[in-house]
C-alpha cells in the first residue's frame, strides 16, 4: 500500500495541522516506510490474544479512587497567567459562531 | 575535586557532618554549569536564585529539625518536561511559549519536601520524543564524554547534567527508554521504575499507559535514595499504586549469590555493536563470578516490540497533544477563523518529529485503520507482556545491552526517523509490559564511549533489580570514570 498525498492532508485535518507542500510530500514518504514496517506485527496470529488494557491490576486501583472533591481551589488569576488573550476574569479566544 | 562531583550521598555525608553548607555546595554546582555548560548545553532554564533560596532554607532547617532526608539541601536537576511553580516550563517545544506552571508536579513537591535544591530545567527532545536530544526546539545538547556525539535522549540534557557534574543528581522521565538511554550514553546511572510506582501528576504527558518518572544518579545506591523519595501513591494520579514502598538502600547488601539472571538471546542478534555485545557479556561473568546462577532465556517477541510501541505510543501522543490548541496556554496564530488558528498554531508551535507522531498516531486511530494497527498493536503488547511473565517464573532480573551502540554523532540519524526509533529496540519492551529498568555503565567502546547495562526486574521489585545492579558495580570500577572536558 502506497499512502498518497490525499491521504496525509487527510490525516493532517483530522490532527488539525497545516502541512506545506513539502512536508506533506515528505510525510507521505517517511510514514509509508514506518506504517509498512509496523506491518509486520500482521506475520501473528492474534484472533485469541486479548487487547492489552492496564499493566497494573485495575482491581486494586478502583479501590482506591479519592472522593470527587475540590481540594485545589482554583484561582482565576493564576490559571489565566497563561491565557495568550483575557478579558477580565475569561480567557479570550477567536469567533466560533460567523 | 570540586563539591559539584561528589555524589548525592557523599554530598549528603558531608552536608550531615556539617563539614560543608548546601549554600557552599549550591554554589559550587553552578559554578560548574558556567565553566562546562557553554559547551554542553545541557540546561535550557537555570534557576540560580531560587536554588540558592532553598539552599539557604535547607541549612537552617538542618540547624532546627531532627528527622531529616538525605536528600536534603542536595541540588538536583529536573526535565523540563516536569511543571515547576515559577519556574519556566518549556518541555523543548515552541508552542509552549514561555509557560509558568501554576502548580508543581508531584514529584517536584516530594523534592521540597525533602529539602532538595532545584537548579534548573534540563534539554530534551521535544515533548520527550526522540533518542538524541537533537529534537529540541533550542538548541541539541552535547555528550560530555565527546562533544560530537549525541546525549542520549529525550532525558538527554538530565544525563549530560549528571555525568559532566552540573548537579549531583536529576530526573528523567522514561517512555521507551528515554532515562535508560541517555544514561547509558553518558555513562551515569538511570533507573526507569515499575509503571504506577512513582506519581506522573505534573509531568506532561506524552504516552500516559507508558510515562513514568525515575532517577538518574552518579551510582546505584544515589538511585535507591532518589526512588525512596520518588515513590508512592498519589491521589493525583489514579495509576499510581498503592503498594507499600521497601527500603530500598536497605536491599544493598552486596550480594548476588544465588539470585537468577536471564540473559534473553533475542537481544543479542545483528546490528549490535560488537564492543557492546562483549562489555554485556562480561559483565553477565561478572556476575556469575559473584554468585548469580544465569539461564538463557527467550522473549520471542521481542522482534515486534518497536513496531507495537510506534503504534501505542503515537497513539497516545497524538490524544494527548490535542490539548494545543492555542487557546488557553502557549503559542497562539492569528488567522481567520478558529479551525485556521488552531492548524497554524500547532503548525507554528510544533516541531517536525512532533509532527511526524502526531500524524502516525492519528492515522493508527482513524477510521478503518484502528483495527488494524492499534488493537493489533495491543494485542501483541499482551504477548510482549506474556513473555517477561514467563520469564520471571524462573528469573529475578534479566541482563541486556542498554542500547545496541554507543553514542552516535550529533545529525548521524536525524533524516532517518526509523533508524533512530531503532535506538530504542532493547529499552522499550519494558515498557510496554509496565516494569521495572535500569541502565548503569559496564566499560567503553574503542573510542572512549560509556556503554550501558540494562537490568530489568519484575513487576515492583525495584529492590532485587538495584541489589543486583549495586552488586555488579561494587565489583567493577566503571561508575567511577568521569569524562575530562
């Protein structure tokens, strides 16, 4: 299987990233080579192998779960330090609705 | 010998013996950074006046207090992937910005709890993606043993740190290899523990089912200490576990007598370096030599282990770096509506490897291609998993090469993506399956390179796997060669 340039812009929407022209030709050509490399995982037979879910036993972490409760109070000032717009006590961000 | 090259414990005996200050040592250390950090780069962010604030703190709190760690008044070095209250977080990314956490990671408040000292924030590939450090947005970090070659990575600045005595010790962060790597290359020690032994609330995330936290010291036993302080449940991290945590430098006692090492032959196949390969196996010798009983051992599928871990991890990167989107931190584009902003900000923000992963992982996710590449992918992580189970009905701790070369040059594998994801092939099973690894030296290639043991131990038992590894390095002198800059 070849992996087109359709097929990277694709991709790339899905991942909301604006490629060039360049780097969509050259991810066309790196991510075939490593997508046909991982194909060899296709050489096992795998139809009564279960799903890896958690290397941990999940038993002994439902067990332990904290109360749903606020313990970190959030404070709107710091947490909106980073904002690369605020207005006021909200974080600013570009039109959703036209 | 300056202060900056004792070790965390000699530096400690020192510190409890009051023959020295943490100010006296704090200084000493950052000394060091301005005479050898020109040449390695090994720090992205240094935070001299906090760190000499804590160092301040920590004297006074030996004058006043009894019960007091080791670790205390002790400059350590942190990854920038670890969020630091004040202290700029960068995680080697552009998009980023200059990003101020607003809390400290867990492991970061057990490191002020102790009294440690925080010098500052370390390279590494960006978003701890990459095997050289050469995938940092600023600048590539150089190996201290030999300026043209690479680090390690992505821990890459936390090993060059330690090894050229720019701290006394630092953490990493390991999600295929990435503290045992470097370590090996900068011929320090790296401990990788058992996934959920050590909090990962604060580090960002790259691969949440397979990031975990370690140490990365000078010797074993500076490891032992630094895991006591590492480990634990955290309500903030609902995988981290609540088994009690040993006395880990208590289980140095020297001894090997009697413990069984596997030494898997799939390991040891072509396209290892074949200084490597001898250092290896002298070193399983050694460890005969001193009483351990060694059993080939096999891990059939081990071959597949890069293939699963280039599906799960991108996988999960390509979930978790969905949160740069511009909007609530970091870099943000101006464009003409929210989907553009969002497109232009990540194109801006991230770099070409981030990139690459970003699109491999979205690609494995998508419709018509989950089946065949994920859930495959996992399937056959299950089998990975099943192996070392096997394994270790026999075997205590299992002895590999660390990498199947030593440090290469710097630009040597960057227009190869696969090629470096192969630097990883003995580091990354172990992740996959959750345990517990750790790198330390076992000799030097023909050009003066450190190269790296990897000792893996089973599920939890970081104690058996440092009494192994500390017994190995009372026997040889490796760990006390430091490079001459």
């Amino acid at each position: 299987m070849k992996l087109t340039r359709e097929s990277v812009q694709r991709v790339a929407t899905l991942a909301r990233l604006r490629l060039t022209a360049d780097e969509e030709t050259a991810l066309a050509g790196e991510l075939d080579r490593i997508l046909g490399y991982m194909d060899k995982l296709n050489d096992l037979d795998t139809s009564n192998v279960p799903v890896f879910a958690h290397s941990n036993d999940v038993s002994e972490i439902l067990e332990k779960l904290r109360d749903d409760k606020v313990v970190n109070r959030p404070n709107t000032d710091i947490l909106l330090a980073n904002a690369p717009e605020r207005d006021k006590t909200f974080f600013r961000v570009p039109k959703i609705i036209e | 010998m300056s202060l900056s090259a004792l070790t965390l414990q000699q530096a400690s005996e020192k510190l409890r013996r009051r023959e020295i200050s943490s100010v006296e040592l704090t200084e000493a250390v950052f000394q060091r950074i301005s005479a050898a950090d020109d040449k390695i780069h090994a720090y992205l962010t240094l935070a001299r006046e906090s760190a000499l604030e804590q160092a301040k703190q920590a004297d006074a709190r030996r004058n006043s207090a009894t019960q007091l760690s080791p670790l205390l008044g002790i400059p350590i070095a942190v990854k920038d992937n670890f969020l630091t209250r004040g202290v700029r977080t960068t995680c080697a990314s552009k998009i980023l910005g200059d990003f101020m956490p607003p809390y400290d990671a867990t492991a970061i408040v057990k490191l002020h709890a102790a009294g440690a000292v925080i010098v500052g924030k370390t390279n590494l590939d960006e978003f701890a993606m990459g095997s050289s450090a050469e995938n940092s947005a600023f600048h590539p970090t150089r190996n201290p043993w030999n300026l043209g070659r690479i680090p390690g990575g992505s821990s890459g600045g936390s090993a060059a740190a330690v090894a050229a005595d720019e701290c006394l010790a630092a953490l990493g962060t390991d999600t295929g290899g990435s503290i045992r790597q470097p370590a090996a290359c900068c011929g320090i020690v790296g401990l990788k523990p058992t996934y959920g032994r050590v909090s990962r609330y604060g580090i960002i995330a790259f691969a949440s089912s397979m990031d975990q936290v370690g140490p990365m010291t000078k010797d074993v036993s500076d490891a032992a200490c630094l895991l006591q302080v590492l480990a634990g449940h955290d309500p903030a991290d609902s995988t981290s576990s609540i088994r009690s945590v040993p006395d880990y430098s208590a289980a140095l006692n020297g001894d090997v007598k009697g413990i069984c090492i596997g030494v898997p032959k799939e390991y040891f196949v072509s396209g290892i370096q074949p200084e490597v390969e001898k250092s290896v196996r002298a070193a399983v010798q050694e460890l005969a030599k001193n009483g351990a009983r060694i059993e080939e051992i096999s891990l059939p599928h081990t071959e597949y282990a890069v293939a699963v871990y280039y599906v799960v991890a991108t996988a999960e990167a390509s979930s978790n770096l969905a949160r740069y989107d511009g909007m609530r931190f970091g870099h943000r584009a101006e464009a003409k509506d929210l989907t553009e902003t969002y497109m232009i900000t990540r194109a801006e923000g991230f770099g070409a490897e981030v990139k690459r992963r970003i699109m491999l992982g979205t690609y494995v996710l998508s419709h018509g291609y989950y089946d065949a590449y994920y859930l495959k992918a996992q399937r056959v992580r299950t089998l990975i998993r099943r192996d070392f189970d096997n394994a270790f009905t026999h075997c205590d701790v299992i002895v590999t090469p660390t990498a199947p070369t030593t440090a290469f040059k710097l630009a040597e594998k960057t227009q190869d993506p696969l090629q470096m994801y192969l630097s990883d092939i003995y580091t990354i099973s172990t992740n996959l399956a959750g345990l517990p690894a750790l790198s330390l030296p076992c000799g030097f290639d023909n050009d003066n390179l450190p190269i790296g043991l990897q000792m893996i131990g089973k599920h939890f038992d970081e104690a058996t796997l440092l009494r192994a590894a500390h017994a190995y390095e009372q026997a040889t002198d490796w760990h006390k060669k430091t490079p001459t800059l």
